[in-house]
C-alpha cells in the first residue's frame, strides 16, 4: 500500500532557488505548538523534537491503511507582536527587536484530513511525549510571498534576509505575515551548520 509523502506530494511547496523569487503558497495543514523567545533555546529545541515525536505517532495512527502518510521536514513561523514594537520588516527581522519578544509556531506539515479530535485523542495516549497537550492543528494559506534558499548556518541569514528584503522592495512588495522557515536539512543542536539548507519565506502585498 503506497503511503503519502508529503515532501513528494507538495514539492513545490519545499523548493526553493537561491535567487529570491516570487511565489503563491495555497492553505497548508499543520501540526504545530508555540513558543516565544529567542530561537535556539533549550526548550526550543525540546518542543522541535517533540513534535518529531507526536507527528511520527500520528503516522503510526494511519501506518497500514489508505490513509497511510510520512512527514518530517520542520519548520517555524516567526512574529512579534506588532502593538508592542512596531512594524518589524524582512531584511532586519532578527536585528531590530529584541528577541525575547520574539513569537514563534514550530510546525510540521500533515495531510488534510489530520483533524484536532485526533491530535486531542493521540495527545491522551502519548503522555509521555513532552508537550504532547500543547500541539495544535494550524491551517495557514501564505499566499504571495517572497522566498529564497538560504545556504550554510542559521548566523548567515542576518546577511540572506536584506537581500530578500531588497528583492521584495524592488518588486513593490512589503512584508504582511510571518516569517516562515523551512528546515530542509535536520539539525541539532552541536552539529556542524556547514551544509544546512532553509527556505526563508515571508507573505507579501504590493505597497499601497
């Protein structure tokens, strides 16, 4: 019985060049569980391989049926809340504000038909993954957005990020949503960062 690959059925949705481009996301469905404060923490990194761990129990769920899937690319969603500190753009999205203050939704995308009741129901046999009553069910639709493949350590992106930036400004785009971050590569923490690959993606309108 051939089971559903996400990374395969949504190809698309993990690719990325490393020129900034202009791309249309559609409505996704996530696994996904919050957090605010600098990223890299322990407890980052805790909630990152807990939900590891609460995605792989919902696919042992469905191993053996039609509805058979596998999904394990990880990604955050950042904000900060724009009451409290501003507009807060692309290019200087890390730099500006303190990260403290910083929200994040750490995620795993799920096939559609993944429903609340059953993230509840796994959350109830699975107690003893950490986190396992926080997880949510998170529907996004991204829309227009900017996006290119950043290369080598997370560091690096406070020079990537300017030239997304740039690239939106070029093109009549401000940014309007989250910044999204897509870890294609699996890390963690006290590995080499050398090779790691991250789409950076952020939701744009055209400037009025």
């Amino acid at each position: 019985m051939n089971k559903l690959a996400i990374q395969q059925e949504y190809k698309a949705y993990y690719t990325a060049r490393e020129q900034a481009e202009i791309v249309e996301i559609d409505k996704a469905a996530y696994i996904s569980i919050l957090g605010k404060g600098s990223p890299g923490t322990a407890v980052f990194y805790e909630k990152k391989k807990a939900i590891a761990a609460f995605v792989a129990a919902l696919e042992n769920k469905h191993a053996g049926t039609s509805s058979a899937f596998t999904s394990n690319i990880v990604e955050i969603f950042y904000w900060f809340n724009e009451e409290e500190v501003g507009y807060v753009d692309i290019g200087n999205f890390y730099t500006t504000v303190d990260l403290e203050l910083l929200y994040y939704r750490i995620a795993i995308r799920v096939p559609d038909f993944i429903t609340d009741k059953e993230i509840k129901k796994v959350a109830k046999e699975r107690p003893d993954i950490s986190f396992a009553n926080d997880f949510q069910h998170f529907t996004y639709t991204a829309g227009t957005c900017v996006q290119l493949l950043h290369v080598g350590p997370f560091a690096g992106e406070l020079e990537t990020l300017p030239v997304l930036q740039q690239f939106a400004t070029d093109n009549g785009f401000r940014k309007s949503g989250m910044h999204h971050e897509i870890h294609l590569t699996n890390f963690e923490v006290g590995q080499s960062q050398t090779h790691l690959q991250t789409i950076l993606r952020d939701s744009v309108t055209k400037q009025n």
